[in-house]
C-alpha cells in the first residue's frame, strides 16, 4: 500500500512538473488564447464520439469474454468501463481503469484468471489493430519529418511481430516450461492460466475483436482530429494515423494522471519539428486530454451514485436490525 502511494505521490509530481515546464516553454498566456479560442462546439462533438467509442469497446471485451464462455450482461459491461475511464482519467495510484474492471467483474465471474485475460488482449487487440492501421497509411501520410515515420514503421512494426507471438501462443509455451512455475507460460502455474485465458478465446473470437478494435480506432482518430480542427491544428488527416498511435503508447508509461502531460510531451516531440507551432500542439493535445477527462467524469458521477445507494442501504439494514 505504502509503494502504491508513493507511484502515486510521484505520478502526479511528474505530471505537474512535465506540464508546467511546457507551458513556460510555449508560454501561458498564448496557449490559455489558443484554448479559449477552441470551437467548443467541436470539442463536444469529440467528447460523444469518444463516448462512442466507449460502447465499442464494449463490445469488443464482451466478444472476447463469449469466446471463454462467459457472458456478463452488456450494462455491467458498460459501467465498468465507465467507471474504469474515470479511475484512468483522474487517480494517480496504481488501481487503474483496467485493474477496475478485473476486480469488479471477478465478483460477477469465478474464472478470475479469465476476466484478467480478455481485458489483456482487449487492450492488446487495440494497440496492434491502431499500428496496423497507421503502417497501412504510412505511405501516405503527409506533414510529418522522415525521423517521426522512421520511428514509426520500427514501432509497428516490432509491436505488431511481438503481438502476433502474445496471441500466437504456442512458440511462448515451448519457450518458458523450464522456467520458475510462477513465471511460466506453461503448466498450472497463475501466470500460466491468465495467458491459457489470453490465447483461448478461439480464433473467431478474436478477429471479431480486431475488427471492433478498427472501427474503435477510426472513431479515436477521428476524436483526434475533431479537437485538432476545434484549435485550429491544420495537420493532414493521414498524418493523424501515425501520430496517434505513438501517442496511445505513450498513455501506456505509468508515469502521469491520465496521460497529462505525457501526451503534451510527445506532441511536442512529433508536431513541432514538422513545423506546428509548439502553443497549437499544446492547446491540441490538452484539449484531447479534457475530452477524455470529461468523458471520465460520466463515469465518476456512476462511482458516486452507486456509493452513496450502497451507503443509504447499509444504514438501511443497520436500522432495520436494532
């Protein structure tokens, strides 16, 4: 608990700190102008789609979760990956959006290992069906330096070779029975039953999974424009296949609150070079974060009521047993 504290504690001083030196470096006051000057209407518009997004993804861990045999209702589906959202957007411990849903549906599921297990190749089947995404368009992305698409192309490219291993299987099995029961792919070990539950999921199962995580990733891109045309960011929109990807793996670094400042870092390190003035990366990128948060918040207002009901019926059975 202490050690979960203090990555916390330093979560969110790495946060503020990361965020207050961008914005001495591009300047306050101009990007509190390019902020004030965002289409709000835009900005909204970003924020359903993001929520749309949402009830996709939904789907996709419901596939997944069909595919081992279980079969949660949708809603609980839904609010758990609200409620993760807001953990995601908001806390800076360790009890993240994706450990949310873990616990909370392992009260619904004996198979524990199971639920750990589709939320890992939900996410995975995310990340690799976005940089295949951005390698197919790659060649034609425009506005961006041949150092940024470099990058790129080596990223996809080892992410999508070490993904297909993940979900693969059975070269990973081979390689690791001689290893420590604890840390073994094979046998009967814990770590061993979370990966039989990311592999078994059936091959029908997780193409179904892919093909949600593309119309996903087609909404994410497109969240990712709408708030870059709300600031004004004129960026080609091919290029947006490659930058978003680099930035969701940013967002995977334990290293801030809800991507803050993370994300304005690595904007800054893909857009300015290609010539985007560093205050319109700041205000786009931030802006990209409020959605998020707000959209987080939906989650938070389901947090809260679902606590206080819980606590009006416990003093409820309290009274009714004196």
């Amino acid at each position: 608990m202490l050690r979960k504290r203090l990555a916390g504690g330093l979560r969110v001083v790495l946060s503020v700190l990361t965020l207050g030196i961008l914005i001495s470096q591009v300047g306050g006051r101009d990007l509190l102008n390019a902020l004030r000057g965002a289409d709000v209407g835009l900005l909204v518009l970003a924020w359903a789609l993001f929520l749309l997004g949402v009830v996709v993804r939904v789907f996709r861990w419901r596939a997944l979760l069909h595919g081992l045999g279980l079969r949660p209702p949708f809603w609980l589906l839904l609010r758990l990956y609200l409620v993760g959202g807001f953990f995601n957007a908001f806390l800076p411990s360790g009890f993240g959006g994706d450990v949310v849903r873990v616990v909370e549906l392992g009260q619904h599921e004996e198979d524990r290992a199971a639920v750990l297990g589709t939320v890992l190749v939900d996410r995975l089947t995310g990340i690799l069906s976005l940089l295949a995404m951005g390698l197919a368009v790659l060649p034609f992305a425009k506005g961006l330096t041949p150092a940024v698409c470099w990058v790129f192309a080596g990223v996809a490219g080892a992410g999508l070779l070490a993904g297909a291993l993940v979900l693969e299987g059975r070269l990973l099995r081979r390689l690791t029975p001689w290893l420590p029961t604890r840390v073994s792919l094979a046998g009967e070990g814990a770590l061993a039953k979370v990966y039989a539950a990311v592999t078994g999921s059936g091959s029908r199962a997780l193409w179904v999974a892919l093909g949600l995580s593309t119309v996903f990733n087609l909404i994410n891109v497109l969240v990712h424009w709408v708030c870059g045309r709300a600031v004004g960011l004129e960026l080609q929109s091919s290029a947006y296949f490659v930058v978003v990807p680099l930035l969701a793996l940013a967002l995977l670094l334990p290293i801030s609150v809800g991507g803050l400042g993370a994300r304005d870092w690595v904007g800054q390190l893909l857009l300015v070079p290609s010539g985007v003035p560093d205050t319109l990366s700041a205000a786009w990128t931030l802006s990209v974060w409020a959605v998020t948060a707000a959209a987080g918040l939906v989650g938070g207002l389901i947090y809260l009521y679902e606590g206080l009901a819980g606590l009006a019926r416990r003093r409820e059975e309290s009274a009714s047993t004196r």
